[in-house]
C-alpha cells in the first residue's frame, strides 16, 4: 500500500485566510483503497510548513483509521459470522 497526496485547491475564506486542501489517496497497485480531502487554514505570512505538520497529523490519523477498519473487515472470524447468519436466514 502507498500513500499518494496531491494538492486539490485554495480558496480564499477572508481577506488574508487562505483555505488549503490536498488529496490524500492509499493505493494497492493500481487500485485506489481509500481517497479523502483535508483542508487547513492558512494565513498570509504564515510559514507554510506548519500547516503541513497538521495536514501530516489528520492523514495520519486517517489511515490508522483505515488500517484498523480494514482489519475487523478482513477478519477471518467476521466471514464466518456471515456465512452462519446467511445460512440460518429463512426467507
């Protein structure tokens, strides 16, 4: 798994207040896993790499998120609890 971000848009939300965004996708090959947007407000004049130490924190916030969903979902466990419950079904 990879992660890929990109720049997505600035926008203006007040004079001076710039609105960031980048792209953040996680990649299997050629199979996107998991995409999301983060936007951190921005200043004139501020130093641009302290916006990036927040945007570094939330995606990785985001994808220990995805690791540990992707894990419960990959559960050997919770197919077999699928598998019963479809068997057990009357319809």
């Amino acid at each position: 798994m990879i992660a890929q971000v990109t720049k997505k848009s600035v926008s203006r939300t007040l004079e001076g207040q710039w609105a960031v965004t980048l792209n953040l996708k996680l990649m299997e090959g050629a199979t996107e896993l998991f995409s999301q947007d983060f936007s951190e407000d921005y200043n004139t004049g501020d130093d641009v790499a302290n916006i990036g130490a927040k945007f570094k924190n939330k995606m990785q916030e985001a994808i220990n998120k995805y690791k540990s969903e992707r894990a419960i979902l990959n559960n050997s466990k919770l197919d077999t609890v699928v598998t019963a419950l479809q068997n057990q079904l009357v319809v």
